[in-house]
C-alpha cells in the first residue's frame, strides 16, 4: 500500500514550457485534492475531484488544469509555466475525515 | 465560510518546556479538525484529529490538542519539546463547499524553533 504517489520530485521549466504532474493514490479513495504551498502561506487548493470524471476548481486555479480519468490518478497540468507558478505542490486524497498527502513536487519556473 | 487562523508564525521555545501552538477557526457548523507537520523539505505528517468525539484528541509524539467550540479554539500542546519537534505546522479545518464537498482549507503555518 503506497498511500499517494507524486511524481517527478523535482523540476525546473522555462516560461512558456508545459508540464503535468502526476498523482496517483491506491486507497480507492473518492477525494482527491491539489494544493500549492509558497513560504508562510500555508497550502492553497488548485483543484480538487469527487470522484471519476468530477472536478471542480478551488482558490487558485489560473494557469493550471486536472483531469480525473480513473479513481486513482488525477493529473495537474500546466499549459504555459510562469515565474508565479514556482511552488510546490502536494497532491492528497480523502476518504471520511483524513487526508493523505503525497511527497510533493517542488517546481522551478525560469 | 470557514477559515482557520494561526495566530503565531513563529514559535520558539527550549528544549523540555512546553509548547503552545495556537490555532482558532471560523464554521458554521461543527467542524473537523486536524493538526499536520511538515519537517523540512518533507511532507505532510498527520499529528491529530478531531472529529466530534473527546474534545481533548492525543495524537503522535506527545502531542495534543483540545477543542474549545466556545471559544473556537484548537490549541496544540506538548508538555516538553524535543529538538526534533522542530517543524512547520499546519492547523486545518475541512469545510463543505456550496456543492456538498468536504475541503480542508489549511492556517498558514507556524514555525516551531527548538533551542538547546
């Protein structure tokens, strides 16, 4: 049992590049979150998916996309990465009352 | 709506006195609450929860936290500090979008300093 799995660790992009950042949970949990942590702002939700083929988007979702194609993975795409999108981004799921979280993925943009 | 407020950024203490992390949360409703930790460059760690049963939760390495629904409060405690209890942490609340979502909604953290 994995919990939730982030992949990659790290990147660094160039404006205008794109990029997606996976996630996959194997606790068949429904809930599934994005979030993105910068210093002393705590975490911020991006995305965030009940269920299969469900999404809806949460405080800050400008300049990214989700997709929930199966119950375990709910992919985070960025289309055209900016300076402002440099963070890094947790990737959780939920299922009653407690999250899970991912390892996180710390993202550069140049 | 709900919120929740972290009332200290930054925390320090000695190693072997007592901690006090603050964290107060608006809801119209009873709410979950949970405290996380992040060690550096780490992920997110749960401590405890509360979830409507004691008010007084324990949760991992010596940690607790008691729900005061009069004063909206859910302050983390430790009798005694240990140096590797410095961590960003993190007080949460999870809310019910206006579609029936369960979201939880992060404070902004507060740094626990350990000195010697």
């Amino acid at each position: 049992n994995a919990g939730v799995t982030q992949t990659p660790k790290f990147r660094i992009l160039k404006i205008g590049q794109s990029m997606t950042l996976q996630c996959t949970q194997d606790m068949n949990h429904n809930y599934m979150y994005w979030y993105r942590q910068d210093p002393g702002m705590g975490l911020k939700l991006i995305y965030y998916s009940v269920g299969a083929g469900i999404t809806d988007k949460g405080e800050v979702p400008n300049g990214y996309n989700v997709s929930r194609s199966t119950t375990e993975d709910f992919p985070l795409r960025l289309e055209l990465a900016a300076p402002s999108q440099t963070s890094v981004y947790f990737c959780a799921s939920r299922q009653n009352t407690e999250a899970f979280f991912g390892q996180g993925t710390r993202l550069t943009v140049v | 709506a709900q919120s929740v407020t972290q009332l200290d950024s930054h925390v320090s203490v000695s190693e072997g006195t007592p901690v006090l992390l603050r964290c107060n949360y608006s809801s119209s409703y009873s709410p979950s609450l949970f405290w996380y930790v992040q060690h550096p460059n780490k992920g997110l760690q749960l401590l405890l929860k509360y979830t409507s049963a004691a008010t007084l939760v324990k949760g991992i390495n010596g940690f607790e936290a008691e729900f005061k629904k009069s004063e909206t409060s859910f302050h983390l405690t430790k009798p005694s500090a240990h140096m590797s209890d410095a961590a960003e942490y993190f007080c949460v609340v999870t809310h019910v979008s206006p579609g029936g979502s369960y979201i939880p909604t992060f404070g902004r953290g507060t740094s626990l300093i350990v000195h010697p």
